[in-house]
C-alpha cells in the first residue's frame, strides 16, 4: 500500500516538474522563469529523496541535501542580480 501511494507521488511530481518545465519555457518575465527553476529544484530534491526509498541507499540523501544547498544558493545569486539590474 505505501509502494502505490510513494508511486503516484512520485508521478505527481513529475507532472509538477512538466509544468514547471512549461512555466519555464513560455514565461512572460525573467522573475517566473526563476521561480520555475526554484520549483524545478525543489521537486529534483524531493524525487531524489523518493528514489532513495525506492533504492534503500541512505548515500542518496546525502546527495539531495548537497542538491538542495546548491540550488537554493544559486537562486538567491540569481535573486540579488536581479534586485540589482532591475
């Protein structure tokens, strides 16, 4: 019963990453492009976290905790550019 309900989250979450993909792609402003890309890491994360479930291999945690630092710091860079060219 858990298996199913990890497998339509992990579905889920990969439909959120089509439409994040989607919000990317066709945004009007550079801001929604950037918070399409934080979704994008965000639900990376959280995928990565599923596979380790999945895999039984605790060394993919360690992965998507570096992943998600990573991630946040780039968007905070892109964020201060931003504040600064605008």
């Amino acid at each position: 019963m858990v298996n199913i309900i990890l497998q339509i989250a992990g579905g889920i979450m990969l439909l959120s990453i089509i439409l994040a993909l989607y919000r990317f792609f066709n945004a009007g402003s550079l801001v929604s492009r950037v918070i399409a890309f934080d979704v994008m890491n965000i639900v990376t994360v959280s995928l990565i976290a599923l596979i380790t479930l999945f895999s039984g291999r605790t060394i993919y945690i360690d992965v998507a905790m570096i992943y998600g630092l990573l991630s946040f710091l780039g968007v905070i860079i892109i964020a201060r550019y931003l504040e600064k060219s605008l």
